[in-house]
C-alpha cells in the first residue's frame, strides 16, 4: 500500500510561478524554524532575506501570548505573531487580541486531569502562567500511539486535543492556524493566494487545508505524524527543523533569481 506522505510532491517540485506569487510566510516555530529548540543565526539571517526580496513573516505558533510577544518584538522584520494555535493575536505595544471565543479554562484543566492514566499524569507547561486561549501539557516522552489514546478520551467529553512537537493542548473549539491567517493576512493586505504556510506537526493542519492557501509545506517530520491528520502539505521538504525552513527559503528566492 502506497504511504500517504507518498503524495507529498518534494518541495523541488513546486511551481516557480507559484513560489514567485508569495508574499507572506506563516510558519510554526517549535520544529519548523528551531534547531534542538533554539532560533539559530542562518534562521534570523533568513528573515532579512526575505525582507529584502518583499516578502513578510507571520510566526504562527502554539506557544503561549506570552512568548509570542517576544517573537514579534524581537525577531527582525516581524510586527506580530499568531499564538496558542491561533487564539489570540500578539502585536507589541497592544492588546493581545483574541481570535476565538474565550475558552472555559476550568473546565478544560478538569479534562486534563480525567484523561490522563494515572501512572502518567498531565503536567502542565512551564509557561502556562502567560497562557490567555487554550491549556497546555508537556508532551515529554509520549509515542503518537499514546498521544492518539488520550486524542480519543478528551473527543469523548467534547474536548479537542492536538499536539506539537512540544506540547499537549487541549481547546473547547477546533484549534485552526490557518482560519486565524487568513483573517490577519486579510487585515494586513494578503489574500490567501499569496501565503505560503509551513508547519511541522499535528497542530499546524489548519496550515495545510486544501484551497486557503497559495503553498503549504510540511517538514519531514509529517511522516510521523501522516496518520494523525486529515490534511497534508502539498509539498514536503527533504529536511527537518531549521534545515527544512531554509530549504523553504531558499526555494522562494531562487524563483525570484
């Protein structure tokens, strides 16, 4: 039987056409853009050149309000970033905006505690003190099979659960990245015809849903996680990490050469 990662065309495939019609990256962070969880120099030498050949940088992450606000306060050529799967929206100096409908945090810290096995309890993340839309665990050192079981426990009290490469977060309503881009790609000028997304796990399949977007990318680390999603990438890079985010860039500016 063919893998489904077998339909990924490689990111060499796509259309020079379609990668010179991109105006804007919404990428995920943790596993996309970090090398063993660090921003590294060739990733921030990146940013300035994509700004350079015109084209912007939305981080679009699962990590807390909190963390966020330092990516788009610090990293270059970056106004705002997507935060906590797409809940809220953080701009420096503003309000952290929600995109969705509040979430009832007690009630989802109680799905939390019922789900889990009690030889492997949930933790909580580290900064879920600076967390404002969703609640989240460590997801340590669980296999997808494990990850899958608790997917099904928390579907069977009305509570959505995706993961990341780092974390377990649970949400009231369908965590979607990509419904959050493209309502702030809109507000800031972009049809979805020229956005590229690019992601890495579970969380980020609202990045990869047909027809939203002008490209979407997965990084290899998709061939974990092909069944665990509905939505796949219309093309996968060779690499993972950074590797695959430079990949990406690099595939953007030699169209543009």
């Amino acid at each position: 039987m063919m893998a489904r990662t077998d339909k990924l065309a490689p990111l060499s495939e796509a259309s020079p056409a379609a990668l010179r019609a991109i105006r804007l990256v919404a990428s995920d962070i943790d596993g996309t853009m970090t090398e063993s969880g660090k921003l590294m120099p060739a990733v921030l030498n990146a940013f300035e050149r994509l700004q350079q050949a015109g084209i912007a940088v939305l981080p679009v992450t699962g990590r807390p309000a909190g963390e966020a606000l330092g990516l788009a306060r610090y990293l270059p050529y970056v106004n705002c970033a997507i935060a906590e799967n797409g809940a809220v929206l953080v701009t420096p100096d503003q309000p952290v905006r929600a995109l969705w409908t509040p979430p009832d945090r007690t009630h989802l810290l109680a799905v939390g505690r019922q789900i889990a096995p009690s030889n492997a309890p949930l933790v909580l993340t580290e900064d879920a003190f600076c967390r404002v839309g969703d609640v989240a665990y460590e997801r340590g050192a669980r296999t997808t099979q494990a990850l899958q079981r608790l997917k099904h426990e928390a579907t069977q009290k009305g509570v959505y659960l995706v993961w990341s490469s780092v974390h377990i977060h649970l949400s009231l309503d369908p965590p979607d990245k990509g419904l959050s881009v493209l309502k702030v790609a809109a507000e800031m000028g972009y049809e979805g015809s020229h956005i590229l997304t690019i992601g890495d796990a579970p969380n980020d399949e609202g990045l990869w849903q047909v027809g939203r977007f002008g490209l979407t990318i997965a990084t290899a680390d998709i061939d974990e996680y092909v069944d665990s999603v509905q939505a796949l990438a219309d093309f996968r890079c060779q690499a993972s990490g950074q590797s695959a985010w430079l990949e990406m860039v690099n595939a953007l500016l030699t169209a543009r050469s």
